[in-house]
C-alpha cells in the first residue's frame, strides 16, 4: 500500500464521490486500485475490509452486497426490525405445525376405516368400551 488513508477513508471517498451504492466487490476493487495495492495484499485483507464496513456505522449493506452511505439512506429503509422476521417465521412454523397435526389426524381417521373394511382387528373407539369390556368378562 503507498497511501496513508485506510481502507475505509478510501471507500468513504468513493462512495461520496459517486453518490450511490456500489456493489461490494467493485468497492473493493476501487479501493485496492486507489491504494495500489498487489492482488495478493487485496486478496488477503478483502474479509477484514468487509467486516470493518460491516461494523463502521458510516456504511450501510443494501441488497445484493450493495454499499453506500448510512446517511444517503433513512431510516425507515436501512432497519431491519427483528421483531417482525421473528413472528413472521413463528407463524410459519405454527402453520407447519397445525398442518402436520391435521395430516396425522387424517391417517388415523384413514386407518381406522380402513381397518373396518379389511376386517382386521378394530381397535374399539370411545363409545364402544364399555361393550367391549362387556364381552371379555
């Protein structure tokens, strides 16, 4: 490297520059153009670089590994709230459950007539306990 900026005064530059999001991978390829670095020194601080955007509070991850500047973006548009992600997927998961317990009941409902028209053992339902306790005395 022959520049006494970092990486991220460098990509912060970058990014005010071109008012805009960019996509991670041209950021980084900026920077390390800006920077001069070797692809072998890009190569091995590309993961720091990420997680040093990750953590900087200046950046902003948007879809599809795009960055930009947290201030170029409100609120509103940047939170994720977690809460939501959270119920969403414990709705889901409680519908699978239903759905499940629903499929099972239908089984056992399938079974037991089935059992009927074979004529195989029945075992007795509810309401016919008592005259099957009845027979076995």
């Amino acid at each position: 490297m022959r520049n006494d900026k970092s990486m991220l005064e460098v990509a912060y530059e970058i990014l005010e520059k071109k008012n805009g999001a960019i996509p991670f991978v041209d950021l980084m390829n900026q920077v390390a153009e800006i920077l001069e670095m070797s692809e072998e020194e890009k190569n091995a601080r590309l993961g720091a670089f990420y997680t040093d955007l990750t953590l900087d509070g200046r950046f902003v991850a948007l879809t599809d590994n795009n960055w930009d500047l947290r201030k170029n973006h409100t609120y509103d548009k940047v939170h994720i709230d977690y809460n939501e992600v959270y119920s969403e997927e414990e709705d889901s998961d409680d519908k699978d459950k239903e759905e499940e317990s629903e499929d099972e009941e239908s089984e056992k409902e399938v079974d037991e007539e089935e059992g009927e028209e074979e004529g195989s053992k029945n075992v007795p339902l509810d309401e016919d306990i008592a005259s099957f306790v009845g027979q076995n005395q």
